[in-house]
C-alpha cells in the first residue's frame, strides 16, 4: 500500500513545517491520473496521525483530472482514470496531460 | 505492528550483506515524528522550499488559524534521493535498471541466466527487494555476483533510500550494471522512482494478455515489457498481440521482447537491448 508511505511523508512535511504548532487542516492535491487511491489516503492518514502534529487535522483531498484530445470527434476530453474514453465511444485519444499531480498543497495551522 | 499508529515497527526495512550475515536497516527509518527516532539524510539535508506563512481573514467563527502554503511534491523527499541516485549512478557509467512484475513472473529465473550469460562481458551487481527471507539473493549469489537482499518487511516496493543504501554496500565498478529486482507487486513500485535509467517490467504469458490494463500504472511507468514464459505459450489462453496491444495503448512508447528464461528463446534479443541501454546511458551523459 503506497499510501502509506505517502502518508509518512505528508506527515514529516506538515510536522516540520508546523514547528510545534497544531494543525487543524491539510490540503493535498491527488491526481486522478496516478495510483494514488484517496480512500486509501484517507485510511493511512486516520492510521498515522495519532500522537502527531496532524492527530487534529482534517485531511481535505483535491482530486485533478488529466485532459486529452479524442482523435476521431476532435473533442477535449477530461480523463478520471488512465484508459477512460471520449464521451463519443472512441478510445483513440492524443497523449494526456495533468492528472499525474501529488502535491501537498497548503494546510492551517493554530 | 506498532500500536500507536499502525506502522510496522516490527517489519522495517532491512539489508543483508551475504557476505558477513550482518543485517542492518535499509532506507528511511520509520515512525518519523512520534518516536523520537533521526531519518536517514543521505549525507544531506533536504531543501522543503521556503513555507509561505500568511494570516487568513475566514477563520473568525473559529479559532484564528493560520494558512500555510506548502506546494510541495507528496514525493519530494523520495525524488530527490533518486535525483542523488540518479546523478552518482551516471557518474560512474552505471546502468541501472529496475526489475518489476507481479510475483512469480520469473524476475529471479531471468536473473541468474542473464547474470551467467554476460559473465565475462560486464560486471552486475544484483539488488533483491523481497518482503523476506534471503533466498533471491542466495539464488543470485550462486552465480558469482555481488548481491545484497533488501526485505522490506511489511513494506510493498523498494524506495530510493534503500537503494542509496544498497549502493553503499555494493560499491558497484565503474562502467557495471546494477539488476534492482523489486518486491513482486505491480502497483506500488509503480510510483517509486529509484533513481534506475529504466524500469523493465516481466509480465509471464501464464499471467493473462489483460495485465497490462488490469495493472496500467506500472505498464505506463515501464521503458521495455519483458513477456516471459513463452516455452509456456501453448498451454495458456494469452494472446501475445492482444497482450502487446493493450501494454501499446497504456504506453505507446513501451519496448516489447518474448522469450523464455527456462528455454533462453528470445534472450538474445535482451542482451541486445542491455547493451544498447548501457551505450544509451554513456552518451546520456
């Protein structure tokens, strides 16, 4: 479970960059494009934030879709998995971008 | 298991030097905040940007909280000791690649008859990931090679300080190849960049033609997909084009070689593609 690991280090980010303060939100930005399950996120973060900086925190998941250009209706498309199709049933669709992000984006501290 | 948080305080990484037994910890140590323990710096410390601190006008109802941007990658840490990784491996003229497939595939058989195959041509050094026991990197051993086991415990794929360690053992030569067989998982390691010039990915043929989209992340992350078992093709239903067609479409740019690791069908054509990624490595640079 890479989650996990992720977690792990959302949390020695968050604490360090907190400096002893508590931490009442963290924002993170998913994308829907990577193999990062936000269910999973969230599991891991329930799991590993006892006794730390975030055992408060609300962990807030922002999930970013990847784009692509279907070839056959010329259509941008909006991507929520890797092998998603275009709305016109076609699966020939240019090389996506976005999608791909994990990012810890901000959190709020008290 | 620890009991204030889940992690595997019993499982965490370890590293075994065959040569002397000893056993020691590999990569990032766990629990990083609440147990009081130092994290691995690989010599170094890490540059988090600088935090952006400013005060926020929506937190009047509540408690006056502070917001503070952070914008940094959830990997940054990892990233930047494969980067470390990366730039020492060019330096010496080291190919390293990065072995992944769903257990069972045929990692280590493939190994040991590369590792035979290319004895006298250029040196490898062998990095076994595993969850446990140290049988891979016996297995490797026993072909002359220089190898170190790392197990994992509870752990699911490799991360780039363990290899950094792995490195620090070896000492690998010069202008050598570095073999880093993952834990056989083929989802996780997707996402862990080593510092490797290329992840290889060995799919066996009595696996399924459908992995390549049951499993994209790692078909997308992998430079050359190995079908593996192919002695085995007649006895399975798996399409070798279907196979190829969906691993195409996962990755358009994704390499494809059959062969057989029992048989050696097919394994000219990898030891030609070593050699052409160990020249592709060197003008890299």
């Amino acid at each position: 479970m890479h989650e996990f690991a992720l977690t792990r280090s959302l949390i020695e980010v968050c604490s360090q960059q907190a400096q002893g303060a508590r931490i009442r939100r963290v924002t993170v930005e998913v994308g829907m494009l990577t193999c990062v399950m936000p269910e999973a996120l969230r599991f891991c973060f329930e799991a590993c934030s006892a006794g730390t900086a975030l055992a408060e925190a609300e962990l807030e998941i922002i999930m970013t879709p990847g784009r692509a250009r279907c070839r056959d209706c010329g259509e941008e498309v909006e991507l929520n998995e890797l092998l998603a199709d275009c709305g016109c049933g076609s699966g020939n669709l240019t090389e996506w971008r976005g999608g791909d992000t994990l990012r810890i984006r901000s959190m709020e501290v008290v | 298991m620890c009991t204030s948080c889940g992690c595997s305080g019993d499982g965490k990484a370890r590293l075994t030097d065959l040569d002397t037994g000893e056993t020691r910890s590999a990569g990032v140590d766990e629990h990083p905040n609440h147990h009081g323990s130092t994290h691995h710096e690989h010599g170094h410390s890490i540059a988090h940007g600088h935090a952006h601190r400013h005060d926020e006008a929506h937190g009047q109802a509540r408690e006056q909280g502070t917001t503070i941007m952070l914008e940094q990658a959830l990997l940054a840490k990892n990233d930047h000791l494969a980067m470390h990784n990366r730039a020492w491996l060019m330096d010496h003229n080291i190919l390293a690649l990065n072995l992944v497939s769903s257990p069972g595939a045929g990692k280590t058989t493939l190994l040991e008859r590369t590792l035979r195959e290319l004895a006298g041509e250029i040196p490898v050094s062998v990095v076994e990931g595993d969850q446990e026991s140290v049988f891979d990197a016996e297995r490797i051993r026993a072909t002359g090679c220089a190898a170190v086991q790392i197990n994992t415990g509870a752990g699911c794929h490799l991360d780039a300080a363990m290899l950094a360690r792995a490195l620090d053992e070896l000492a690998p030569p010069p202008g050598s190849m570095i073999m880093i067989e993952n834990v056989g998982n083929l989802v996780c390691p997707a996402l862990f960049d080593l510092g490797e010039w290329a992840k290889v990915v060995v799919l066996s043929v009595t696996e399924g033609d459908d992995k390549p989209v049951k499993y994209p992340h790692m078909f997308r992350a992998a430079r050359l997909m190995l079908l593996n078992k192919l002695d085995l093709l007649a006895h399975v239903d798996f399409d070798l084009e279907r196979c190829i067609g969906y691993a195409r479409r996962v990755n358009p740019q994704i390499g494809v070689l059959a062969l057989s690791a029992r048989t050696g069908e097919g394994l000219d054509g990898w030891y030609q593609w070593l050699r052409a990624s160990a020249y592709a490595q060197r003008r890299t640079e």
